[in-house]
C-alpha cells in the first residue's frame, strides 16, 4: 500500500499524535524550528519558507518525513485541512515504505483531528478510518494495542458524530469507547484522561454546558485544545471572565502540534473579540 485510497488522495490535492519536533543541532533542525517560531507568531508564510528548506536540504526519508510534518502542522495553524492532508499524505507513505503501520496510523489520527477541527467532518472521518485500518495492520499485533486503535476508531466516531448533531450517535459511540476502557485496565491508565475530554466535547455539541464543564475539568488541563473548549463552555454559560482566562492560557501554548494549531489561534482571536 503506497498510497492512501483514491478518495482521500483527491481530498487532499484522522489526537492524539504529539506532532513533529525538531531534533539536533543541524541547519535543517534549526530551520524547522526557526519554522515552528513563525507559525506561533502567526506567520504562516514566512514559516512554510524555513520548512521548505529543511525539505529540500533533507538527507534522510526520516529527516524529510520530519520536515513535511513541520510543513503539515504549519497549514494546520491556519485551519487549511486540505494542504495539512498534502504533507500528512507524504508522511504517511514515508511510514509505509518503512512498514511503521502504527505510525501509519498516527499520521492518518494526526491529519484527522486537524480536519475536524477545521469543520472538514467528511475528510476526518475518512482519516480516521485510514489510520484505525492502518494500525490494526501490524502483524503480531498484540491484543492492548487492539484496544487502543479500538478506543480511538470509537473516540474520534463519538466526536464526529457529536458535530453532527447525532445526539444517539454519539451515545452510542461514547458508551463503546468505555467498555473499551473497561475491558483492558492497562490501557485504561494511560488512556483514562481522554474518556472525560470524550463526553465533555459530545456534551458541548450536544448543547448541554454544565455537563461538559464538569467533564472537561476532568481532563488534561495543560491541554490548549481543553483549555479552548472549557473557555467555550464558559462563554455559553454566560461567564466571560472564566472564557477569558481559559482562552489567555490556550494562547500561550508554544506546541506546534494538532491541538496547539487550532486552539492558539482561536484563543487569539477570541481575546481580540472576534
């Protein structure tokens, strides 16, 4: 498999993956960093330019898969689902080639959750399932990893169809990402802080406030994403304060990863009254 099926290729010309990060101390390292600085500072151009240089100036399929990372997560900053799929896509066959069919899956999860953050519900759920087929694809495969990419097929269909407005969907979906939790105790632990981020967001978009606040206060609260969706939460209850000062800790996120991408700019924006 080179490439991803003929849907997504023509879609794009789904985290939880971390995103790429620049290692050692070399000009293509302190390109992508210099890359990373500008697209914190909302300077998209002038970041796709450094990570185009590291690219190019690449040795390595490692390091070029590094940089196209970069470059994916920098369209991702500005909520350009399409282009973000561009670079992911090289990404992703770079991981093919090399027969890494969990990072097969983590690149496809990672494209993904910058589409449905983008609004791009369509091309996220095909992501989705690309990167859930993908890391099932492992041979030996052994059984907790299983439930993982089961919990994460299960997590990402909740959300989707919570944006959907498919309340039973949802349900639905929620209610087969705990039995996954339940099933496999290891898995859960390290796991468990994405269930209350799970019912919290299907709350939010199910329109009920209360319950997605107390949820989400359950959840990583270092996170920008959460940090950005309780401050919504505030703002639907009335509470500007509260919304202000979860959008003034979302901001300052220096990741450049998925949910730094959508939340420092949309916190940015928020505090700016917009």
């Amino acid at each position: 498999m080179g490439t991803l099926p003929k849907a997504i290729m023509m879609v794009a010309v789904s985290s939880f993956a971390a995103g790429a990060q620049p290692a050692g101390r070399g000009p293509q390292s302190q390109d992508i960093r210099q890359g990373n600085m500008m697209d914190l500072q909302g300077k998209g151009s002038e970041a796709r330019a450094y990570f185009t240089k590291a690219i190019d100036s690449a040795t390595t399929p490692q390091a070029k898969a590094m940089a196209q990372r970069a470059m994916a997560m920098s369209y991702a900053f500005e909520g350009d689902c399409p282009n973000t799929v561009k670079y992911e896509q090289q990404v992703y066959n770079h991981y093919v080639s090399a027969q890494d069919f969990y990072q097969q899956g983590e690149i496809a999860d990672e494209a993904a959750r910058v589409c449905i953050d983008a609004g791009d519900l369509d091309t996220a759920q095909t992501w989705y399932k690309v990167g859930y087929e993908s890391g099932l694809k492992q041979p030996d495969i052994p059984p907790e990893r299983v439930h993982l990419w089961n919990f994460r097929w299960e997590h990402a269909q909740a959300r989707l169809a919570a944006r959907r407005g498919d309340k039973a969907g949802a349900r639905k979906h929620v209610a087969a990402a705990k039995a996954l939790l339940d099933k496999d105790p290891a898995m859960a632990e390290a796991q468990a802080v994405f269930y209350p981020y799970l019912t919290g967001y299907v709350a939010f978009y199910s329109g009920d406030y209360k319950t997605a606040l107390s949820d989400l206060q359950q959840a990583n609260q270092n996170d920008p994403f959460i940090q950005c969706l309780i401050g919504q939460t505030y703002e639907k209850l009335g509470d500007k304060d509260k919304a202000a000062e979860y959008y003034r800790k979302a901001a300052a996120t220096n990741a450049h990863n998925p949910p730094a991408a959508f939340a420092r700019p949309f916190a940015a924006r928020k505090l700016a009254g917009n």
